[in-house]
C-alpha cells in the first residue's frame, strides 16, 4: 500500500450541552502527517457529547471532542475543531529484533514490558542490579523476587535457553535506569487512538501542597448496606440524576490527623426533619452491614469546595464532614481503611420523576489511610465460607487494576454489572445513563430492570433490519451469548458475519442448526468427546453465503483494553514467529470508521474494532438497526444522538473487571495452576499482563497494571477453529483475518460465568467463537493451528497438575 497520505477537514468548534453544564467540542491538536501521525481527534475519545471527559460547571473543556457531520462523512473533532482523514496507511515494519531474542516476548515482555511505564506488579529489569549469574538463577528457580510480588513461575532451559537468559540480561543491564519511552516503538502508518492532548482529567489521587492527600470519586444509590439485600441491583429510576461525586482531604500525614469528606451530590438532599445525608462512616468489623458511627453531613457552599479539587460535573449542593475522632480500637494509621457511605435523602422535589423513591443507601467506599485512593480490599472479614472468610480481594486478584470491584456477596449476578470502583464526578451519571440505553428495549422502549419507566424517547428507534431489540438481550447481565439452538431469532444471542460488512438478519434470510459433529481425543487413556454446532445459512439474495458465527461476547474491562498503548500490543506481536516456537500472533489493521485513519483492532473475536465506540455503534446498527452519526440504519436515519451514543460508551468502558477470590493466598493448586499456565505456554497468546497507556481521555483508566490473559491479537487456530467465512490465510500484514485466526479472548472474569448466570451456564460454560466447549478442558483441546504446540504440553501433563492448571483458570 502506498505511503500514508492526509488531508484536513475543518469543522468549526460548537459547544454541546450536557446535564446542567456547557462543555467545550475543542479537543488536541491534530497537525501531522506521514507515518507518524497522532492526534486528539479519533473514532473513541467520547464523553458527555463525545469525547475526552473533564466538563466543568465553568463552561469548558479542552480535551472534549464533538461528532459532527461533514461533507467527507462522519468525523470527530480534533484539535481546533481540525479532523484528520488518512485515506491509506502501511503497516509498521516487520522485523525480529537484534537486541533482545524471541522468547523474550513470549516469556517475559508481559510481566516486564521494555518500553513504556513499567508494570509495578514485577521488578523493573531496567532496575536489576545483580549479576548475570543472579539472573540466571532467578529465571531458572522461580520464586519472588521481592517481599510482596508476584511468584515467578520456573522457566527451565527447555523453554528459554542460558544465552537466551544472557542476551536478556545484557540488554537491560546495558540499559540500567534507561527505560526508553513507548514512543520509541515504529508506528508505521498506524494512528494511535489516543494523544497526550487527550489526558486532559486530572489525577484521582495526588498530594496537595499543604501535605494532604486528596483521592477524587462517585457513587451511585443502592437499596441496603453491601452485605443486605438489594445492595447489587440497579433500582428504580437509579438514573434520574441519584449519582454523586466525593472528595476526600486526608490529613493523616500532616501534624493534625483528620479526614474531611466533601459530598457533592447531583440532586438537591433534602432537610426535612432527620432527612438530612447521612454520614456512615468506621464499619464495624466482623459479619454485619453497619458502621460504627452515623451521623450527619454538615451544609456548605460552593465556596466550601476542597482547594485545587473544582467539581467535574453537575453538583447541586455541597455538604462535609470532618472525622477528626476515630472510634474505639480504630485509628488513622497509614494502610488501614477508613470506610463509609452515605445516606442520601432527595428532596422531592428535586425528583426527576415525581413521586420516585427519595431515599438510597450507597455504595460502600474503602480509602486507604495516609495512601490515598479507593481500594476493593475489605478487612471486614468473618468466619463463614471462602473467600469472605479472609481479608482482600488482595492486590494480586485485582485484574483490573484500580476499576476492580469489591467481592459482592449480595447479588452476585451483578459482577459484570458493576461500575469502575474508582470511576469519576465527569463519568457517573454518563455510565448510568448509557447503562439505562443498554437495558432498554429500542421498540418498545421498556427497560430490562423491574420497575423503570419507560423511555419513551427511543421507542421505535429499531429499524426493520433489526435482529434483536435491546443489548442487554445478547448480552445477559452482561455476560457472553450461546450457541444457537433453533432457529435465529430475537431472542438469539449468536450472529452470522458475512466476510465483507453486514450479517444475516431474520428478515433475509436464516440460520438454522443442525445436528452437531463430534470429534475424540485421548486424554490420560481415555476418550474425550468435543461437540462442534453445525448451521444451515441462507439469504434471500445469495442462497447459500460464506458465513462466520460468533456469540455475543462478555463486556468487562473494555475500557482498559481500549486505553493499552497500540505500540505495546505491537511489541507483543511476532508475525515473522522470531523464536520459532510456532506462535507469531499479529495485530489486525483497520480503517477508522470515522476518519479513515489505520489503526490496531481490539475488540471483537476478529479484532476488527478499533474502539469501545466503534463496537457499540456498530453493533447498535447491525443488531438493532439503529443509526448513529458512525452508522446509519437500513433506511439512511439517525436515531442515536451523539450524546446517547456517548453515554453508551461510557457505560461500556467503565464497567469494572471482578476480582479473582484470592484463591492464589488461600489455595495451593491455583497458585501452582498459575505457574504451569505460563510453562506450558497458555501465556504465550493468554498474555498475562498489560500496563494501560497515559493518553486515555479517562483518567480511571490511565496507567492501570492489569491482567487480562489476553495479547489483543489474531492468532491462527488451525481448521478444527476455522469459521465458514472461506477467508484465505495471507502472508500480507494488512490482510484481514482469516477463517482460521481469532483474537485471544481475555480470560478475565471467567469464575464468574456461573456466578452471573447459574441457571445456563452450570455444566456449560459455553466457551469459544460459537460457544461450543462446555469446559475450559474441551476448549483447550479444541486448539489447533499456533496453539497445537500447547495443546500436546497440555495433554502430556500429569492428571495432577492439569488439575492444577484447570483450577487456576477457572478461578479467573
């Protein structure tokens, strides 16, 4: 293809309202051209109207991007209301790397990334200050390195060899302390989705000059305390403006120890009699919901507003309280938890609906005393059944870094459901607003949840191509689809993808399953019986087409998926398979649907998504028909507004990743299950690590260690995973994905399949592109392709420690 070529459209700046508040449609610059091409303006960068978050009641925003319509098709803003189209681009150059061998990336590059900001769940090895003798029998023996890390599993010389080792350990010791920039990766022609221009929020945690730590959040309304009932549902009308804001001033490491709390609500409260915020605050250890003091948020003005923490979003009313007095047996001791909630009364007033319920128990906050930041780690422990009976989720169980949620033990169905633990003022009322859109049926306009009115604005917005009428009807709480049984319908929570663009939809054609073939394989002496769906796909126009069938996918951590720096997803790939280990994963390059710009796939079992926004427009059109300024529907209409389309996208990056239950503290098979994980070579594409990149336009998810078992990129999986697309393999890197290559699916969240949703999913898992393997086992031995190498170190295994190996991923 030829060199990258630009051109710019210039599209005038125009102010967008949002709530009670103006945001500015001003976002980063967007001013070069040729390969090495960034800039604010991108298909994703969307809040409020659509872009980098950061309203404030002032009047603007210089990080916030606007979707507008032009004369060259659907653009978003960038810099100086400057978009910029890229008609073609080149894939970055292909090239096994002279300084550092192949198994590095492979074995080592998630844990210890080589460029960019390291992962603080691992030693930096730009760090590393022993000898290459040291090193060697560090990656030999295993173990932490470090008090507190991460166990390291045994690499032995079969897996990784001595000058392997050694020409590793002489890169980084030639490096020391010269941890180069992620920009220093070649790009070639790919746009990244985020600039620096878009890191306009400031940071959830930081350190004032008057030596207080300030730690920003939000909330939203609950029915009871966290251990009670109702505490994990979405109730009624939860998002008629009943979200909030907070900021703590924590004065523990000051000469005066004290933490003031300032409440800054959506919704007017009310004062009428004892109706005043409740202020919960010291929870009282052991088996109970409730705290050990209640009192009352005292009334302030804005004038009140914590110093260098202006609100970033709509407030109503401003409220504090000074806890100066910690109860008996608590004290403001530097690691602990300083817990509370509020008790929110609405004046009615106030009501967005009229005569709604006014009164909400809330979210369940843990700060760390004297750190600062929220944490999930709750220390109020009992004696009953695993985990609940232990302090955590402990930091190794946090996948998703500082978005991960706390164990819910009320309505578990809602682990998917649960919005970023450290979400922000800017994003809280978007997310529930997009939650609401989600869970709303686009014919009728009703909503999934018991009790919400009707959102007659979107009725009939599902045009006469749609498939299925809500998102949440694919998506279940969330969670992945099913193989069809059937025939599709509305109900299906499968799509048939033609090879081009489109899918098959009842209108035109069908999908019918037919009887399933099977196929055996020897495990441990003794047949395995794998199941694989068969489908009948016709059309109106074509007959018979080339199809690949595909279940709805599960939803959380997309957010932080979306914020991995592209150049750190290319340092993971190895088209040229450079260490010959027959695994060559590589990125899947595509057109931005907005601004033509060539970006790295992400999302979708193809990796043929670019954003969080690309893949909720596109599947808003291809599965409800419903058009946006990215899609129009089947009739050329636009029913979504940019700020529904927003508010969506919202709502789909912020979802927090749930915690693995600590069974790597409490259950010796899980942790040796997560060492052979990465010896056997799962690792290898079920990448372990990631470190989030600094340019997200939301802060909650900038520069988060998470682990999402996952590389983002295609990987062929051989015939036996090969869908009936007909897509030939191509040496070409800008080649589309073959039958044959899928993303690696993340892996996170995955002990909660049957949590979520017990009544499907117990005895079926449901795993893979169609949903075919009932158990992690089934999956893995249905690998083929780069992933038969593993799949026979699996095999070979010992009964026991691929016991082991199975206990570790199904704690996921």
């Amino acid at each position: 293809m030829s060199a990258v070529r630009s051109r710019f459209v210039q599209v005038a700046c125009r102010g967008s309202v949002l709530g009670i508040f103006m945001v500015a449609a001003c976002s980063g610059q967007v001013n070069r051209s040729g390969g090495d091409t960034t800039g604010g303006g991108d298909s994703s960068g969307t809040t409020g109207t659509g872009g980098s978050s950061n309203p404030d009641p002032g009047g603007g925003s210089a990080g916030m991007t606007t979707i507008v319509s032009g004369t060259a098709g659907t653009v978003i803003t960038g810099g100086a209301g400057s978009a910029m189209i890229v008609e073609t681009g080149t894939a970055p150059p292909s090239a096994c790397s002279a300084s550092l061998p192949g198994s590095y990336t492979t074995m080592c590059s998630a844990c210890h990334n080589q460029a960019g900001t390291a992962n603080t769940r691992y030693p930096d090895l730009y760090t590393f200050m022993g000898t290459a003798a040291a090193f060697l029998t560090q990656v030999r023996t295993g173990g932490m390195a470090a008090p507190g890390q991460p166990q390291m599993a045994a690499y032995p010389a079969a897996l990784i060899s001595d000058a392997d080792v050694m020409e590793i350990y002489s890169y980084f010791s030639s490096s020391a302390g010269k941890r180069p920039s992620i920009d220093s990766v070649d790009l070639g022609g790919v746009v990244p989705l985020f600039a620096t221009t878009d890191a306009v929020n400031g940071p959830i945690v930081f350190t004032r000059d008057d030596g207080a730590i300030i730690t920003r959040g939000a909330g939203r309304v609950r029915g009871r305390h966290e251990k009670e009932g109702s505490f994990g549902q979405f109730l009624e009308n939860y998002m008629d403006n009943r979200t909030y804001g907070f900021v703590n001033e924590d004065f523990t490491n000051t000469a005066t120890k004290h933490i003031r709390t300032t409440y800054e609500p959506i919704s007017t409260p009310d004062h009428d009699g004892n109706r005043i915020t409740n202020w919960r605050h010291w929870k009282e250890q052991g088996d109970n919901a409730t705290f050990m003091q209640n009192d009352y948020m005292k009334d302030m003005t804005m004038n009140d507003i914590p110093m260098g923490v202006p609100p970033t979003g709509p407030v109503a009313f401003v409220q504090q309280f000074d806890d100066v007095n910690p109860p008996g047996g608590r004290s403001f001791t530097q690691g602990l938890n300083f817990e509370f909630e509020f008790g929110i009364f609405i004046l009615p007033t106030a009501l967005v609906t009229p005569g709604s319920r006014d009164s909400y128990y809330t979210d369940t906050f843990r700060l760390q005393i004297g750190v600062g930041g929220l944490t999930p780690y709750n220390m109020d422990f009992d004696n009953g059944a695993a985990p609940f009976n232990a302090m955590g989720p402990i930091p190794a169980s946090r996948f998703g870094g500082s978005t991960t949620a706390s164990w819910l033990r009320i309505e578990p169905y809602n682990y998917y459901g649960e919005m970023a633990l450290n979400i922000q003022q800017e994003n809280v009322q978007n997310f529930v607003q997009g939650r609401r859109l989600f869970h709303t049926n686009f014919v009728d306009g009703t909503h999934s949840d018991p009790g919400n009115p009707v959102l007659t604005r979107v009725a009939g917005f599902a045009g006469p191509m749609n498939q299925t009428t809500s998102c949440e009807s694919c998506h279940f709480l969330n969670s992945p689809g099913f193989t069809l049984s059937g025939t599709l319908g509305p109900t299906s929570s499968m799509v048939f993808k033609f090879p081009g663009p489109g899918q098959i939809h009842q209108q035109t054609g069908s999908a019918v399953s037919g009887t399933p073939t099977t196929t055996t394989v020897m495990l441990d002496g003794a047949p395995v019986t794998l199941t694989k769906p068969t489908f009948t796909v016709t059309t109106q126009a074509a007959g018979t087409p080339a199809f690949s069938a595909r279940i709805a996918r599960k939803l959380v951590g997309m957010g932080l998926l979306e914020a991995v720096d592209e150049r750190s997803l290319l340092l993971r790939a190895d088209p040229l398979d450079c260490n010959k280990d027959g695994i060559s994963g590589r990125p899947n390059y595509i057109k931005d649907p907005v601004t033509n710009a060539l970006r790295v796939g992400r999302f979708g079992w193809k990796a043929e998504k670019v954003s969080v926004q690309h893949q909720v427009a596109e599947a808003a059109v291809d599965d409800l028909d419903v058009g946006s300024s990215m899609f129009k529907d089947s009739t050329g209409k636009v029913e979504l507004t940019d700020q529904d389309l927003a508010q969506m996208t919202t709502y789909m990056r912020l979802l927090s990743v749930p915690p693995q239950l600590n069974p790597l503290e409490t259950d010796p098979d899980v942790l040796a299950g997560e060492q052979i994980f990465k010896t056997v070579g799962c690792a290898n594409c079920h990448q372990t690590d990631m470190v989030t990149g600094a340019n997200h336009p939301f802060t909650e998810l900038r520069n988060q260690a998470i682990k999402p078992y996952s590389d983002l990129l295609l990987h062929d999986m051989g015939p036996d995973l090969a869908d009936n697309s007909g897509v030939a393999a191509s040496t070409d890197p800008m080649a589309p994905a073959s039958a044959s290559e899928w993303r690696t699916p993340p892996l996170w969240g995955m002990s909660k399949l049957v949590i979520v949703d017990p009544m499907h999913r117990t005895g079926n898992l449901g795993l893979l592109h169609d949903g075919r393997a009932a158990s992690v086992t089934e999956a893995v031995l249905w690998h083929g392709g780069e992933a038969s190498t593993v799949k026979a170190a699996f095999i070979a295994l010992p009964t026991a420690q691929r016991n082991q190996l199975l206990a570790f991923v199904n704690s996921l």
